[in-house]
C-alpha cells in the first residue's frame, strides 16, 4: 500500500505540465518565490526597526519597498527559466532599453545610490556643521537624493549626494573637542616670560578652556618685528567659537595693562658715516 503510494507520488511529481515543466518544478519554483517572499520582508522589518530615527517617513517606505521589489524580481528571474519561460527576447529588449534609460537617469541613479551609501556610512547627520569643498554650514535636510546644508550667512544650499558622497566632508563638532591656535608676536623691549604667564592665566581662566588636553604656550620665532609667541588651546567643539573670541580679546587687554604691547613691522636705517659728516 505505501508502495503504491509513493509510485504514486512520484508519477505525480514527474507529470508533465507543459513542454518540460513538471509538477515537481512547478513546486520548486513555488518554494522559490516563498523564501524569497520571506527573506524581502524581514530584510524590510529591519531596515524599518533600523532607519527609523535616520530617515524621514515617507523616504524609508520608499527605500523599503526599493529592497522589497528588487528581492522579489531577482526570484522571479531565477524561477523563469525552471518554469520553462525564456527570458532571451526580454533581456535583448529590456537591455536595449536599460541603455536609453541608464544615460538618461545616471545621474539621478548614481544620487540615489550615494544617498543610501550616506545613510548607511552616516558621516553627517542633521544639526552637524560640515564643509564641502566652499560650502559651509549647517546639515538642516538629509533625503535620497540631495543634502540641505544652511551656510553661516542663512542660505540654503542643495547638494547632490553624488557631490556629498565623492567629496572631502569635513565635520568640525564630530569630535567633542576641537583645537584653536593664536600667534602673537610681542616686541623684543617686552619680557617674553611674563607675557606667556599672562597668556596662560587668561587661559586657565575662561571655563571653556579645557584641562585635557592641556593648551600649550610657548615661543615659536624671533622674526625682525618682534617675538612670535604660539598658543594652542581645546575647547569643546559646541563652544568653540565663542571661546576662540573671548580668550583672544581677554589676552590683547591684560597684555596692554601689563605694559606688553603688540609688534607691528619696522625697520630700522643705518646712514653711512659720510652721510652723517655731510649732514653735519
């Protein structure tokens, strides 16, 4: 009776369809399409759970259902030739119109890819301040297809992400700290000791300054003008602006009450001693 059975089943499995498509390939194809059905909805459950607090609503729906279609297409592409359909003719029509398609849409193609390697790699995100090669600002947008960056005088500049993804992005406040330097030359009359004691007490004192790593204050040249003192300072990367502004001015005032007086250019001329007897 089993034997019957599986005879049975066999002769059903190897029943002939249409041409050379059997009722087994016909199944075959089936659990084809069923595991890449799953295997498309848990990759979009996850890009879901992932990207939720990286992309905006409606961009991920489009991502996801992007993912989703091209899983599924790359299925039925594999179960064509099992279920006995030739792709030949749609390929050569399909490739002569992919060409025709690809010229006219690289760009927007090679944007959208860039978009989604930026998402991914997350250089930047919005809030940050970034330069790309002479665009500096704020990250106020960040879609599919272009950046939105906000410069520091309130324009609004649209970068591609093809631009954004192929260039140098600088990104000041990544890291929390962030270091600023001075050059202060000082004349040659002034003590050059006591005008980096005032330096570092002016430091130490502005609380934006940090301890660790600590600023450096040392003389770096004797050019003709005067003494070239060098100030290396860190300040966290939100206040380092203001403190770069303040710390300067706070040196510049304490110096001068002091008697330390900034060097400015000069010269001084030798006459020859003919000269002087002539004036003489």
């Amino acid at each position: 009776m089993i034997s019957e059975i599986l005879d049975w089943s066999i002769r059903i499995m190897d029943y002939r369809l249409y041409e050379n498509v059997t009722v087994r390939d016909l199944i075959f194809a089936f659990v084809i399409i069923l595991i890449a059905y799953i295997i498309a909805k848990f990759i979009a459950i996850s890009l879901r759970r992932s990207l939720a607090d990286k992309m905006k609503k409606d961009q991920l729906e489009l991502l996801v259902k992007l993912v989703y279609t091209v899983i599924l297409l790359i299925a039925i592409v594999t179960v064509t030739p099992i279920l006995g359909v030739s792709l030949t003719g749609l390929l050569v029509a399909g490739g002569i119109a992919g060409i025709v398609i690809g010229f006219a849409s690289q760009r927007v193609v090679s944007n959208l890819l860039s978009g989604l390697f930026l998402i991914a790699e997350r250089p930047i995100k919005i809030g940050d301040q970034v330069v790309v090669g002479n665009i500096a600002g704020f990250v106020e947008d960040m879609n599919i297809m272009s950046t939105i960056v906000r410069t520091y005088d309130g324009l609004y500049v649209r970068i591609p992400n093809e631009t954004l993804f192929t260039s140098s992005i600088t990104n000041p406040v990544a890291n929390v700290a962030r270091r600023f330097e001075y050059q202060i030359s000082i004349r040659y009359s002034d003590d050059a000791n006591k005008a980096i004691e005032i330096i570092k007490r002016m430091i130490e004192e502005h609380p934006f300054a940090l301890k660790i790593p600590p600023p450096r204050v040392f003389v770096d040249s004797l050019t003709e003008s005067g003494v070239n003192i060098i100030a290396r300072i860190w300040a966290p990367s939100t206040a380092w602006l203001d403190a770069k502004m303040e710390i300067l001015w706070k040196i510049k005032v304490e110096l001068e009450k002091n008697g330390i007086k900034i060097a400015f250019p000069q010269r001084l001329i030798w006459f020859g001693e003919e000269y002087e007897n002539k004036k003489l």
